[in-house]
C-alpha cells in the first residue's frame, strides 16, 4: 500500500486473547469511509454476503480471520464486532462494509487554508494533511517523471501555499500510520537545510544514519505538527525530527510508539515477522513505547491505555542511544508556557473542548468500570443510562451549532449510520483540533514575528513579547 493500491476493507489487524482486534484504518479505505468499524473493536464473527449465518471467529488464528475478511472487490462483508467503548461484551454490534480498491487520491496529501481573526489582524493558515507515507515505486522505476510520493506531493502543496502568502503551515499527520521510511526522511529535508532525519539501530548494535543531503529549504516559515495516539512508524521519526531540531511545535496527544523495524520471513503456514532493528530519533531517544511527546497537548477520544504500543504485553522497552549532530532552528522555552496558557484557556472555555473533555470522562468510565451485574434488568437500566448520557452529548453539541436535537437515541443511531456512509462527511471533533492548531500557530506569530523566517545562520531563542 506504499504505492497506494489496496483492495480489501482496510483494516490491520493483531490477535489478542481469543479475539482478533482491529489495530487501525487504513485512510481511505473502505472502512474508514464506512465510518462505523474503529481501533480496539474485536471481531465476533463475519458473514460473507451469499451467507445467511455468520461463522464465529473467537479463539481462531488470525491468518484464518483474515482469510475470512478478504474477498473480491464489490462484495460486501458483515462483521460483528465488540465495540472498543463498550462496557459490556455482551453488547454487540453489526458493520456492513462492501470490499474495495483504495483509491490513489484518497491517501494522497492535500492542502486547505484557514483564517484566524485575532482584533484587527487575520492570519492565513495552510493545513496540509498526510494520510500515509507513499511512493509509487513501480512508476518510479519506470522512469515515470510525474510518479507520485509524499514528498513530491506535499512540495507542490507547500509552493501552492506559499503563492497564496500564507503566515504558517500545520502538517496533521493523525491517524497517519506511517508507510515509506524515505519518503519521511525526505520529507524532513523540505524544512530543514540539511542534516540526519533518524537512526537505525540493528540487533548487533550497527547504527545507520539516514541525512537529509539536500541543502534547499522549500519552506521556511513557522511549522506545526498535528499528532495523535494512532500517528505512528514514519510519523513518529518526522514528528520527532521536527521536534528535535527545533523546527516547529508538535501538538497533539502521545504517539502510538511503533519504533521498531521488521522483516517477514515466509513459513509453510504463513509469515513469520521478525523484529531486527529500531528507530532513534536524532537525539538519541527510541520512538519505540514512549512516541512522541507533543509540546502542547490535546486531549482525544483514543484510549491510550488500549491502543498503542505501550498498551501491549511484550512491547519493546524505550532506551535510548547517542545523539547525532544536528542544529536547533528555534528555542521555545520564551514563549511554550505561554502558549500553553493560551490553549488551555481556549480548551476550558470553548464549548466544543468542554463536551470533547466530558464524553473522554464519559468513555473511561466505561472502560473502568471492573463488573457486570448479573441481573438482566440492572444490565439493562444501566445501558440505559449510558445510551441516555451518548444522547445528551450528542444534542449538546447540535445545540451548539444551531441543530435540531435528536429525539431519541435510535434517532441518533440512524443519523451516525447515514453520515458514516456519506464519502463527504467530515468529523467534527477533527475539525476543531484543526482550527486549535491554527490558534496555536497565531499565537506563534503573535507572541514572536521573528518567527515569518525561522531558518537562519544561527539558532534564535523566542522571547515572549511585553
């Protein structure tokens, strides 16, 4: 899928007990187009379209699962599933999802601009969004000039931007689960003048360097990264290299960790994936366990205590190796916490940030909740109560935007079921993460001009402004 063709549903999925787990959606795949099926949800059982029974699939293996997943382009697989939210296994749900072609566009990196008013001063802020990291390595050894990559996309995005005199960039990589490690290596280079991008250390403790050899800088402005708990592998090292070098803020919530490398070594069965090397930022830290830390934090709906690297049994510990070389573009300790500031009093007095912030208490309440009656009736009044609690978050946030309220939870149940078949629907809570990291980048601004050119002979420390 590094050159962006795939067919089947788009999921990649991991064993766990006697369950087969969805880990995550692959961007423009069709379920993630679907909408309904999300990371941690296990699978019950799957039907296949010309079947009128599903086949249960708890305790098979996962090759066996899988086999039962795929099938040809058009045709429809039910799965049912246990929904990563719920605080009752016995509480099921049931996911149609119709087999395709991920399409090349769809994962490709586009571009928007937002505006942020501030008084009498309007920021413009170009978003580009990378939903993987991809080359066509087929037109590339082709000889194709026009072949398709990350790195060549986002350039053309940036120059786009530049035309039309944006103040910053934000690169959202949520949800980016990583792909081609060059093109990461490479798309580091577009920011920075030249230098090392990440280490690879091997299991005789043979470290690799990869450089960025490139001189030119495409974009030299103020940069932010978006980041959340499923922006892994090649996210991870361009995030952290963007962190170490001091060349834009990170933003966001904690990595997914995935700081290892394997190889597949064919079986009579099967595949065996061995691990056999790791990554290491250029500051010497592993991005294996602990991800990456964002410079400012925003809280998400993702369970960080089930998803992640750090959330399995046997992950490989973090540790850390020597520092390479490399320079620091810019030092924000003169302005962070006021930045932070900023944002958490943005976070506590926006009425989207205070229904995000209650439907995440809401959620891990369900997930720590340690028994289950066994009394029908009290099982029932309690899912009662959580159905009542989804409904009322809901209708808070319709009310919000000047929405007619749902009138009943299958109301609501059926509007989330047509908006997640649309192909145009956006999710609301990324929209408004969006929108923060635009205010993050105008305080950016605001707080220290000199940040309109941050590539410059000699590191600058920014200085909160009286």
């Amino acid at each position: 899928n590094m050159s962006l063709s795939l067919e089947g549903i788009g999921a990649v999925l991991q064993s766990d007990n006697e369950f087969t787990k969805v880990v995550r959606l692959v961007p423009g795949g069709p379920a993630s187009k679907q909408g309904q099926l999300q990371p941690a949800d296990r699978i019950v059982s799957v039907r296949q379209e010309d079947e009128k029974k599903p086949v249960n699939v708890i305790g098979w293996r996962l090759d066996e699962v899988v086999d039962l997943i795929r099938g040809p382009r058009n045709s429809v697989v039910t799965l049912e599933v246990i929904p990563a939210s719920a605080s009752d296994e016995s509480v099921t749900r049931t996911i149609a999802i119709q087999r395709d072609k991920v399409k090349l566009e769809e994962q490709s990196a586009s571009s928007n601009i937002m505006d942020i008013q501030r008084d009498r001063q309007n920021f413009r802020i170009g978003v580009i969004t990378i939903p993987t990291f991809y080359a066509d390595f087929k037109a590339m050894q082709a000889g194709d000039p026009n072949y398709k990559s990350t790195t060549r996309d986002v350039r053309k995005l940036i120059e786009n931007l530049k035309e039309q005199d944006v103040d910053g960039i934000v690169i959202d990589l949520r949800n980016n689960g990583g792909g081609a490690l060059h093109e990461a290596n490479d798309l580091v280079g577009l920011f920075i003048e030249k230098g090392p991008t990440v280490q690879i250390r091997n299991a005789n403790n043979d470290v690799q360097v990869l450089e960025d050899e490139n001189p030119s800088v495409v974009y030299a402005g103020p940069l932010a990264v978006l980041v959340n708990r499923m922006s892994a592998s090649a996210s991870e090292i361009f995030a952290g290299a963007i962190q170490d070098y001091g060349r834009g803020l990170v933003v966001g919530s904690q990595t997914f960790g995935k700081g290892t490398v394997q190889a597949i070594r064919p079986l009579n069965h099967g595949q065996l994936k061995i691990t056999q090397s790791k990554f290491y930022r250029v500051s010497g830290g592993s991005t294996q366990h602990k991800g990456v830390i964002p410079d400012i934090e925003i809280p998400s709906r993702i369970d960080k205590e089930r998803i992640g690297e750090d959330a399995l049994d046997h992950a490989l510990p973090w540790d850390q190796i020597e520092a390479v070389r490399h320079k620091r573009y810019f030092d924000y300790s003169g302005i962070i916490g006021e930045l932070r500031a900023r944002h958490t009093e943005r976070f506590t007095s926006h009425p989207e940030f205070q229904l995000l912030q209650k439907e995440i208490d809401f959620l891990k309440a369900q997930r720590d909740q340690e028994s289950i009656s066994l009394n029908f009736e009290e099982r029932k009044a309690r899912q009662a109560r959580i159905e009542q609690t989804r409904l009322e978050i809901a209708n808070a946030r319709r009310k919000i935007r000047g929405q007619e309220p749902f009138a009943t939870i299958e109301e609501l149940n059926d509007w989330q079921e047509k908006q997640a078949a649309s192909p145009d629907t956006t999710d609301d809570e990324l929209d408004f993460i969006i929108r923060e990291g635009g205010h993050i980048m105008a305080d950016m601004l605001e707080l220290d001009r000199r940040m309109a050119s941050i590539i410059a002979p000699e590191p600058v420390t920014a200085q909160a402004r009286p």
